[in-house]
C-alpha cells in the first residue's frame, strides 16, 4: 500500500498545547491532553464527539488504566483520574519539590509501569529528569540532566528502549530488561536534522519503526532506528506537531496532535487549524500501547 503523505483534519479544536495522544484499544477512543488548557481529552472518532476534563495544573501524560480510570502526570506529581467522577488521587508525588518544573510526556512499558518525565518552566538545560512509576506508585529515577523529556517506547521484543529529549535533536536507545526496568548501553540511533524541526512525541508500529511528531518541522517522520534514516514523512498542517498514535479499529489510523502557539503571524495566516487533530492511513498498522497496570489494592487505597 502506498504511504500517503499529507494528514487531514480529524477533529477542529482549537487546543493551545494539543500533546500525548494514547489509543485506547478497548475504548475505541483517542485520549490527549492539552498541556497549556489545563485538560484531558477523550475523542471518540466514530461520534466526532470531543470530551474534556479540566485538570487542576498543567497536565503531560495519560495512559488509561481501565474503561474509567487512567493515570495522569499534573504538574505536582502523578494522580489516578477517574474520568467518570472526574476525581484525582495522588499515586506518587516524585518532584513535588522542585516547583521550577513540570511534568511532560510519558508511556507504559511493556509491564505496564509508567515512564514519564519532566522539564523545567523555564526550559533550562538539563534542569529535568526521566522517572519510572511503578504498579505501587513507587517512582525511580532513570536519568537526569534531562532538558524537555518527551517521546518514549518499547520495541515489540521488549528489549530496547527509545526516548526523546527535544533539544538534544537526538533519538536515543537503551537496552531494556523488562524484568527489572533497567536500562543500559545508551546511544544515539537517529540525529535528526535542524531542517527537519524538532523531535517530540512519538509512537512505534508493528515494524518497530518510529514516527515522530515533529516541532517547528509541519510533519510526522518515521524513522528507521536501525540506520538513523528517514523512511516516509507526513505533512500536518499546523507548524507545531507535538505527538502521534495508531489507532481504529485496525490500528492502521495515525492521529495526530498539534499546538496552536509558538507562530509568527505569517505562520497563524498559513496553519489556521493549528491545535486540532489530524489523521493519516499511512499504509502500516501500529501495535497496542500498555496501560498502567495499577493494583488493585493500590487503586483502592488512593481512592478511599
């Protein structure tokens, strides 16, 4: 099937930090949140129906959990959401005491613990760090000296690891021990081009090949980790990707997230759907992203 190259509009919103798109695969529905709107999304693509919950800080992350609950990263720590209520429990309160940054993106591993990482307000060098939650809410620090923590997944054998912090312009690999969430022998697999923008969210498809929404670059790109090349490029158009999932029914649906800040006036003239979502049927399935595998118990304690 040939790769089509040019995303079109899914749903009109005009998002000011439209972020961390996640399928959910029992739902059938996009979940996303608007980083800067203070807001989780739910979009359900056969209804065209958008449902918002306001959250009480900036929000990074959300990975469902079930059919009603997901974690989520807010600026102050990580909480359990439930999207019925719309109640928050605190799971782990990790940087609650570095109030100079924020949580961003994050994504389970293949056991389902939640990778997420921060970044500072002030977007200052290596100000930030890379944690791992685990089911009792028990947070590890991966790796420090982080600037903007964004795009991370897992191979289909769960043995390497890929994470993205932006500036850097670096796509970088770990081997990975899915028994022990350990992560070693770091490298660089893909040095991505100031001509291409910069790289953000990211998702991987069932030929574990990367596609990476790409900041200031009005694309996503998949990349190939194993040579560092460019394989296909989808024009969004908004100037700002920030993050991309397979999803439908078939898994076969690139969605895609955008922003609507950080333009010149010539830029807001040229992207008018800037912040919306877009979809492309780029001709490769991807694969089910985890959920946070929370216990029960936990769950029940935090809830009560």
């Amino acid at each position: 099937m040939a790769l089509k190259t040019q995303a079109t509009l899914e749903y009109k919103i005009k998002s000011q930090l439209g972020e961390g798109a996640f399928w959910n695969h029992e739902t059938k529905e996009l979940y996303w949140v608007d980083i800067d709107g203070k807001a989780l999304h739910i979009y359900n693509p056969k209804t065209k129906i958008d449902r918002s919950i306001e959250t009480p800080s900036k929000i990074g992350t959300v990975v469902p959990i079930d059919m009603q609950r997901a974690v989520v990263a807010l600026e102050d720590g990580i909480y359990i959401l439930n999207t019925d209520t719309k109640s928050y429990t605190l799971l782990s309160d990790v940087e609650s005491n570095i109030p100079t940054n924020r949580f961003n993106d994050g994504k389970c591993d293949p056991s389902g613990r939640l990778w997420v990482g921060s970044m500072g307000l002030e977007q200052r060098p290596h100000d930030a760090n890379l944690y791992m939650v685990d089911q009792q809410g028990k947070a590890q620090l991966k790796k420090d000296s982080v600037t903007i923590s964004n795009g991370i997944v897992w191979s289909k054998d769960k043995q390497t690891m890929y994470y993205i912090d932006t500036p850097t312009a670096e796509i970088k690999a770990y081997d990975y021990n899915d028994q022990t969430a350990e992560i070693s022998n770091e490298r660089v697999v893909v040095k991505v081009p100031d001509s291409l923008g910069f790289p953000d969210g990211m998702t991987i498809d069932e030929e574990d090949k990367l596609w990476v929404g790409m900041w200031n670059g009005n694309a996503v790109i998949r990349f190939d980790p194993l040579t560092g090349k460019v394989l296909s490029k989808i024009q969004v158009p908004a100037h700002n990707v920030t993050s991309c999932a397979f999803g439908g029914e078939n898994l076969d649906t690139l969605f895609i997230t955008t922003s609507s800040q950080d333009m010149t006036t010539d830029e807001y003239g040229t992207y008018p759907l800037a912040g919306s979502i877009f979809m492309a049927v780029p001709g490769v399935k991807g694969v089910k992203s985890p959920f946070f595998k929370a216990e029960e118990d936990i769950i029940t304690a935090v809830e009560n």
